[in-house]
C-alpha cells in the first residue's frame, strides 16, 4: 500500500510540474528525495 500511494504522488507530482512548465530536473529531484527517503 505505502509502495502504491508512492506512485501515485510521484505520478500527481509528474503532472503537477508538467503543468507548471517546470522542467524534468525538478521532478528527478524530488523522485531522488522520495527514493533516498525510504
């Protein structure tokens, strides 16, 4: 379940900075900080 809701916040947050025009750098950041976090 915690490996599910992970996903789905890394997907929403994809989507999120997508539509912010910010680029791919940001989310590899924050996909890299969720990784190190668990």
């Amino acid at each position: 379940d915690a490996k599910c809701a992970i996903l789905l916040i890394k997907k929403k947050l994809f989507i999120y900075t997508q539509d912010l025009g910010i680029n791919h750098y940001f989310f590899d950041f924050i996909n890299r900080f969720i990784l190190t976090a668990n």
